[in-house]
C-alpha cells in the first residue's frame, strides 16, 4: 500500500474545499460571483497543484492551470465589480 504524504494531505485538504464550496454553491450559500467562490476555487487549484507536484499528471495539471487562471480572474472581477 502507498504511503500517504504531506503533498497527499495538501492535495486532500484542495478536493474537501472544492467538495464543501460546490456544496455551499448547489444549497444557495455562497454566491458564484461573489469573492468566496472564486477565492476558494484559487486556494483549491494551488492546493491539488502541490500534491501533483509530487504525483505528477499532465492532463491533472493542465486543468489545475486553467482552474486557477479562471479563478484568478473571478476575483479580480469582483473586485472590479465592487469598485464601479
């Protein structure tokens, strides 16, 4: 059996924010333009990009990029959202 590590536990802890956020999202809790989803999604994709640093997957990692990018994104909109 494969040992668990501490790129594993971060990667765990990025899928159970990702889990709890679309939770919160699906039961009308956070708002899918509001900072928390975004910001969430962002620590999510920094978070299983640390475990496939360690495991590595091309196809994983290509979508971890591209998560993080449009997450990015969703928050800068926010706050320009905010400001005008």
């Amino acid at each position: 059996m494969n040992e668990v590590g501490i790129s594993d536990v971060i990667g765990l802890i990025g899928v159970a924010l990702l889990i709890t956020t679309y939770a919160l999202l699906q039961f009308d809790r956070i708002d899918p333009k509001g900072f928390w989803y975004s910001f969430n999604n962002m620590i999510v994709a920094i978070l299983v990009t640390v475990s496939l640093v360690y495991s590595f997957n091309l196809a994983s990692m290509v979508i971890e990029i591209f998560w993080f990018s449009l997450s990015l994104y969703g928050v800068w909109k926010y706050y320009t959202r905010k400001k005008g």
